[in-house]
C-alpha cells in the first residue's frame, strides 16, 4: 500500500476486465479499496479481476453492465452503494476502437466508439457527480483518454473524436465543481501492451516499428498506467484538477524531432 488515504474507499471501475482497467482494479486493491468492477461480456476476465483484488486485500465485485445506457451506469453506482455502502472514485475506463477509412467508415461503427468511449464518459461522469453533490463529498473522476486527444491519427476518425471530446470534457466538468472539492482528471496512454495489443507486439518487427515512435524506445506496461491512476486517485494530488496526464514514454514529444532532426 503506498496511498494509506485510499484504504477502505469505495471505487467503479468501467471496462475492468481486461487490459489497463483490470491493471487498475489490481492496484486498487492494493491500495486495499473496494471496488465495482465493471464488465460488458468477459465475465472470466472481471472474475479474476475481483480474485486479484481479495488476494491484493481489499474488496471486490464484478457487474454486467452496458456504460453507454443510463440503465448500465445506474447498475454500476447501485451496486457500489449495495455492496460497500458509498462511492468515491469513479473511473470511465470502458473504451474500443477499429479502424476504418473515414470515407468508408459507417454511421453504426461510428456511433458504437462514440458511444462507449463519451457517452458512456458522460454518463459515468454524471451519475458520480450526482451522487457527490447529493452526499456533500468532495469525489473523484478519472477519465481515460489517449495520446490521441493530441496526436491525429489516420483511419480513427471516430476514435479521436472521442478522445478530443473526452479531453475538453474532462477540463470543463473540472472547473464546473472545483468549488465543491470534486476532482476531474484525465489520463492518455501511449501504447501499452494490452491483450489487444499482445500479438501485435509478439513480432519484434512491429514492436520496433511502434518502439520507434516514442523517444523511451519502448512500449509501455499497463501496471504504470494504474500507478497514475492511483496518484490521481489519491489525496497526493489533491490540487489537481483538468488535466490529461500523459503515460506514454514521451510519444507526444514529437519524437521525429529527436537528435535535433527537424
């Protein structure tokens, strides 16, 4: 445990099964919190997710829910509520993308990205916020975005929409109730190696390609994404709001321009 202010909270974690979300459930319950995690279809995943927590010392349930409907959201603080009687960190991690030409790219994969990474953003959000205000707490909110709400990036038209969106969204709840103690933050990974990424990132050839891009020269692991999320979870933060912390080896550095190149 490094955070001892965490111990015994409550938090909700979207998309908590797999990947940076289940990278994050497991630092939480080494902070010994109590978390929610939440789960679209791999239940196995928020499973053993919730195993990592007990054995991590603190408390854990998974839940099924849709983030991008207030029905989902509404689940997910129930269940917080129910099981460990309060709420005070609320993470909308629960995010997807493909890839599709912009001009072939249809109104339905559209709106699926939109809907899952802001909506379901927006929806978490507000269902926290809510319950902040109505508890006079002064919570905390960390959203998940990507290097991608700075960097363009080709054939994810869809994806950095949201990312975009996710970032002045992220700045403008911030300031909204920064005078009642609440705390909004943002957090965009470069490329981290995530099961989605793990046979990408099995060739050395693409790994090196990938490497390249970022001045660390090396892909990042999804444990350093949660000890940021950690930080901005805990009171060693606790003047920070509005921002988007980058753990991304430094790939929005413009690293073409390393060695003076340029």
């Amino acid at each position: 445990m490094v955070y001892k202010d965490l111990a015994g909270k409550v938090a909700v974690i979207t998309g908590g099964s797999k990947g940076i979300g289940n990278a994050i459930a497991k630092r939480l319950g080494e902070e010994k919190m109590k978390v929610v995690i939440n789960y679209n279809s791999d239940k196995a995943g928020a499973d053993h997710a919730v195993q990592e927590i007990v054995d991590a010392g603190g408390q854990g349930v998974a839940i099924q829910a849709d983030v991008s409907s207030e029905e989902g959201v509404q689940k997910l603080l129930d269940a917080a509520v129910e099981n460990f009687g309060d709420l005070d960190l609320w993470i909308n991690n629960a995010g997807m993308e493909n890839q599709h030409p912009t001009h072939e790219l249809s109104l339905n994969d559209w709106e699926r990205v939109i809907n899952v990474n802001m909506t379901g953003t927006f929806l978490g959000s507000k269902a926290a916020l809510n319950y902040f205000l109505d508890h006079n707490k002064k919570g905390n909110i960390i959203n998940m975005s990507s290097v991608h709400e700075q960097i363009p990036w080709p054939t994810f038209a869809h994806y950095t929409a949201s990312k975009g969106g996710i970032k002045l969204f992220t700045q403008t709840i911030a300031m909204e109730y920064a005078e009642k103690g609440i705390r909004v933050n943002s957090i965009g990974p470069g490329a981290i190696n995530t099961p989605i990424n793990a046979e990408k990132f099995a060739d050395p050839e693409q790994y090196k390609e990938t490497a390249d891009m970022i001045p660390m020269k090396r892909i990042g692991d999804p444990a350093e994404v949660a000890a940021a999320a950690a930080w901005l979870a805990s009171d060693e933060s606790s003047y920070v709001t509005g921002i988007t912390l980058f753990v991304d080896g430094g790939m929005t550095l413009y690293p073409a321009f390393q060695g003076g190149k340029g």
